[in-house]
C-alpha cells in the first residue's frame, strides 16, 4: 500500500481532535473516526511511503518527521521523498 504524506501539514493534523465528518472526509455517516486514527491505520501499514512537500517545512519539522514516521510502520517499507514538479517517482 502506499501512504502519501503531506510534510506540511502533517504535525498539525496529528496533534488535531477532529473527527473525519467534522472536515467532511468521513468514508460514511456511521464512520465516527478522528483524523489521527485515519492517519495512523494509513501509515502503520504501508509498504511505500511518499513524503510530499517536504521542501516546504523547517528543518526541524522535517527531523521529526524523520524520525516519527518509519518508527510508526509496521511493515517493511521504502521511504520516498516527492520533488517539486516532479511527475513520476521510480524505485
């Protein structure tokens, strides 16, 4: 499974309380998940793991990321990391 990360917005989401159907991204009405527990189902298992937008954040923000994120994933996994303009990634 791959797993698209956006490294801008990525703390602020999993630091939030929202559930999906507060941002209207809920798979249904009866889908009563927060953001973080989509966020972490999503990551936990991927086997390929892009992280967009990482030109865009501090480096701090970037070292955590670095370091949360493959301690979060279960599987055996490639970390991949989008440029800008970048159409196609190959691994």
């Amino acid at each position: 499974m791959v797993t698209v990360v956006d490294a801008f917005n990525f703390l602020h989401d999993y630091g939030s309380a929202d559930a999906l159907a507060e941002r209207g991204i809920a798979a249904s009405e009866e889908d009563d998940r927060t953001l973080v527990e989509l966020l972490i189902e999503q990551i936990e298992f991927c086997n390929v793991l892009v992280v967009n937008k990482a030109d865009l954040v501090t480096a701090a923000t970037s070292r955590v990321c670095s370091a949360f994120l493959p301690a979060s994933i279960r599987a055996p996994y490639r970390w991949l990391a989008a440029l800008p303009r970048c159409r196609s990634v190959r691994y």
